[in-house]
C-alpha cells in the first residue's frame, strides 16, 4: 500500500493541516506520524492533555508529548482530586503496528483512586476498534494500529482520589 503525506497535522475530515498556533481543549487536528518513525522534517509527537481538576486555578494543560515522554499529575493534602492524561494522533502505516500505552498511580493514594483506561482507534479506510477497563494500579496496554493511510489513537488514563488517603500520582506515556 503507497502511503501519500498527509499532515503535518489533520484528522480523518481533514488530512492536510499546519500546525495549530495554540493547542488547548479546542484543538481537533494532531500530528500525522509515519508508523512510529520520524518524518525527515517532524519528529513523532502526540497532543496530551492534562486534567488536574480540583485545587488548580488552571486545571487543564495541552501540549506535544514525543514517544516514550512520560506526562505526570499529582494531587497533595486533603483535597479530593480528579486527575486524567490524555493523547491522541493521528499515524499512516502501511503494515500494522502496535503502541505501549503505559501508565502508574503510586503515592499512599493509590490503593482507592477509582483508575478507568480507555483508548479508540479510528482508520480512515476499515473498522474501529476501543477498548475500556478499570485497570491495576501499573501497567501498559498493548494498542494494535492497523495498517491505513491515515488514522487517529486516542487514549487516557484517569484516576479519582477523595482525599481522605493521602497524595496520588498518575504517570503515563505512549512509547514503541
């Protein structure tokens, strides 16, 4: 399958775009990567989101994320707190491929944090496939991309803490 440079960034409705001046909870277009290679002129890179929701007077953070970077949250004291990461990208393959989705709670928090995982992947040209769980508190889950010409992953990982046991951190990552 010939694979045609779509990107530098876009989406299944719109594969051709440049980058986004400002990427925030308003951003619809992510970076295009091949596989899991660099372009010669666009390193690898996914969106991430950040939820800190409670006890942050800016509880949302954006940015690129490279693979293998790991994204971190962590609550602190008593407050309860609701913490998620989020990626998504979109990726051309011309044989399928898979992405470590990673994540780990620790801290005395961990034991009662309420964690949910899910991930979706979207190819422009055959079936989506998702998956949901309520995960352990550490682990990767293996996402299968299928071979397309232009497809989009979204993944994330979210945990709730009450408070009441102490600080908890959430790492996550997507790596090869």
């Amino acid at each position: 399958m010939a694979i045609l440079r779509a990107g530098p960034w876009g989406n299944l409705s719109s594969p051709h775009e440049n980058e986004p001046a400002i990427i925030d909870g308003d951003t619809v277009i992510y970076p295009v990567n091949i596989a899991k290679g660099n372009w010669p002129n666009q390193a690898w890179g996914a969106v991430y989101s950040l939820d800190k929701s409670f006890g942050y007077l800016d509880p949302y953070e954006y940015g690129i994320v490279s693979l293998g970077e790991e994204k971190t949250v962590t609550t602190g004291g008593a407050d309860p707190f609701d913490n998620a990461i989020g990626f998504s990208f979109c990726y051309q393959a011309a044989e399928a491929l898979t992405i470590d989705f990673n994540w780990d709670f620790t801290g005395s928090g961990a034991a009662d944090n309420f964690p949910a995982l899910g991930w979706g992947v979207q190819p422009i040209d055959g079936p989506s496939d998702s998956y949901f769980n309520t995960p352990v508190d550490s682990g990767t889950e293996i996402i299968t991309l299928p071979a397309t010409t232009l497809g989009i992953v979204y993944a994330y990982v979210q945990g709730y803490d009450t408070g009441a046991s102490g600080d908890l951190t959430l790492t996550s990552s997507l790596s090869a």
